[in-house]
C-alpha cells in the first residue's frame, strides 16, 4: 500500500476513535477516560495493525470492529458495564458479515449461543456457590459477539488469551497496591475485547 493510503487508513482509524471515545463517555455517563486525542490515536494505531495484518480490503470492517470494541472496554473500565447497545448489535454485524461473505453461518449462529451460554452458565454456577458476581451477562454477549464474527472454533482460545491478559492485569495490580487489589473488581470485558481483536487478526493456531 502506498503511503498516503496508510495515511487514510490511519485517519480514519483515528475519526473512528473520537467516535468511540464519545460514545464511551455518553454511555459511562460521562465517568473518568483517556483524553479523546488518546483514544483516537490509539483507534488509528489499531487500524494501521489490522491493514497490516488482514490486508486494506478488510480496513473497514477492522475499523468498525476495532470502535465497538473500543468503546466497550472504555465503558468497562470505567463502570464495570458491557452495554447491550453495543454489544447486542455487534453480534448480529458478526453474523451479518459471515452470510455476505458466503461462510457457513451455521458455525458463526452456533459460536453466538454458544459464547454466550458458556459464559452465562459460568456466571450462574459462580452466584450459587460464592453468593455474589463474579462475571456480568455483559462478558457473557461480549463472548456472543466474538462468536458471531470469529465462529465456534475460535472461542476457546479467545477466551484463553482473555484470561492471560487479566492474570496479567491482577498481578500487576496486586505488585502496585497488594492484597486489597484482589478485593477490587476487574473489568473482563478488556481483555475479552483484546483476544477478540487478535483472534480476528491472526485467526487460531
């Protein structure tokens, strides 16, 4: 690609990051985030990565992608909620886009039920047995979602790097602040939203 088509990739990847950090902001009622030329710097690395990686023909989508997911893990991290707005509509994109490029929509229907089942059920059995939350039915359509786009197959290991990721997190929160940080909830959702991302980029081993 040339580069002044990097350059349009970037901007627009930088666009679709105000849109995202707004959004976020609307919808975690204006709580603490990123300054919006962050954001949207940030959004404009992503969309420069997915060229990168997928190719320019899949720019757009990757953009588009990239801003829901965005935008959920903004609203996470700030108040611990996946919106249904987002999330809801983004499962059915998924799902949408398996039909208009011919794959078998049978597999991305079966990964949408099954995310959301899996981590639902997940969910359910952690109440019973500890009496409070442990996981909202937000990372639960967030899963749905993924398997929308990514299909059945992917989920395992889209789940797997979730979970590496906010080991990682909770450690490094436990080594700055100690043992109150394992009394402090962690927004799922992020690293939910970042095995996503590199699932759709770089598929399952």
């Amino acid at each position: 690609m040339k580069p002044e088509g990097w350059l349009l990739v970037a901007a627009a990847g930088g666009l679709a990051g105000l849109a995202a950090a707004l959004a976020a902001r609307r919808l975690s009622e204006d709580a603490a985030a990123p300054p919006l030329w962050c954001v949207a710097a940030f959004e404009a690395g992503l969309a420069v990565w997915a060229a990168a990686v997928a190719g320019p023909s899949d720019s757009a989508v990757s953009i588009l992608l990239a801003t829901a997911l965005l935008a959920l893990a903004l609203v996470d991290v700030a108040v611990l909620r996946l919106p249904d707005v987002v999330t809801l509509p983004l499962a059915l994109a998924g799902i949408g886009l398996a039909v208009l490029r011919g794959r078998d929509v049978l597999d991305h229907v079966a990964g949408a039920v099954a995310g959301y089942a899996a981590l639902a059920a997940l969910a359910a059995g952690f109440r019973a047995v500890r009496g409070k939350d442990g996981l909202g039915l937000g990372d639960a359509k967030l899963l749905a979602a993924a398997g929308g786009w990514l299909g059945w197959r992917a989920l395992p290991m889209t789940v797997l790097l979730a979970c590496v990721v906010a080991f990682a997190w909770a450690a490094v929160r436990a080594l700055r602040h100690g043992r109150p940080a394992f009394d402090r909830p962690l927004p799922f959702g992020a690293p939910l939203a970042l095995g996503f991302w590199l699932i759709w980029l770089y598929g399952t081993p």
